[in-house]
C-alpha cells in the first residue's frame, strides 16, 4: 500500500527536478528489483508503492497536486492531519480564551433574547389589558349616555393618557 510518511520522489528516490526520462528510468530499475516474479528481491508492497508513485508523478494533471502536497507535512505524515504539528494555532491559552470568549457571549446573548422576549410578552399583556378595560367601559357608557357618548369618553381618556406619555 502507498506509504503516508513518503511521498512519490522520496519513494522512487529521486530529485524534485526529475525530468519526466529520469522518472521512467529509476522506475524501470525499481520495478525489476522489486517485481513480484523476482524470487530474490521481489516485494508485492514495494512494488504497489512505487507503481503508484510513479502513476502519480507521470500525470500531467495530478502532478501540481503532488509537488504541493508532498511539501506538506500535515498531509504526508497523517491520514488527514496531524494534532501534534498543528497548523493554524499552536497557542493553546489564545484556542482556551476565544472559546471562553465565544461563551461567554452566547450566553449572555441567550439571556438577553430571553428578557427581551419577556418584555414584548408584558408589554403585549398590558395592552391587552388596557384595552378589555377601554371595551368595558365604553359599553357601560353606551348602555348610560348613548353610544356616541360612550365612544367619545373612551377616545378622549385614551388621547389624554397618550398625551402624558409624550
């Protein structure tokens, strides 16, 4: 199987300037000493190795891809990464304060969404209120005075109510 501590110059052991007859040379030697039908040297894994290696390097569009991903050590000394040669941020008390950080303000965003939530529902609830108490009164007027009357009273005692608040 393909070696993930090698990449494909390293493998056919070769320079990263190869030329692309350098690269078929030192794979045709390889492959022989390493062929499976070779009772001496034959090795079926080094030989997988080094057939995908050259595969690699002899494509016109994975090579690119290879030069800049052999030069990455995050890529060719792990499956994926490697946790102990981060890459990013080595620092771990910066990682421990952004996350506290991060917290610290998710909760009191929570918090404050939920008091302000509270507010609106108070708020809504006092309206409401105000106005099955405005209802009640002007059909109490309008049973006494009339309904034009009634009406009259309710807008007046509203409008000054709202002049105060100004």
């Amino acid at each position: 199987m393909f070696s993930h501590n090698k990449d494909s110059f390293e493998i056919l052991n070769i320079s990263r300037n190869a030329s692309n007859a350098e690269i078929k040379k030192k794979y045709k030697e390889l492959a022989k000493v390493y062929h499976p039908d070779n009772t001496i040297t034959g090795d079926i894994q080094k030989f997988q190795e080094i057939v995908k290696a050259y595969e690699l390097l002899m494509k016109p569009k994975a090579q690119p891809i290879q030069y800049y991903y052999a030069q990455d050590p995050i890529y060719y000394q792990g499956k994926w990464s490697s946790h102990t040669n981060t890459r990013f941020v080595k620092n771990t008390t910066f990682m421990s304060l952004l996350a506290g950080c991060v917290l610290v303000i998710s909760t009191v965003h929570f918090f404050y969404f939920q008091s302000s939530h509270a507010n609106l529902r108070y708020a809504a609830d006092q309206h409401h209120l105000r106005s099955t108490i405005d209802l009640k009164r002007a059909r109490t007027e309008a049973k006494l005075f009339g309904n034009e009357n009634g009406i009259k009273r309710v807008l007046n005692h509203r409008l000054n109510e709202f002049r105060k608040q100004e």
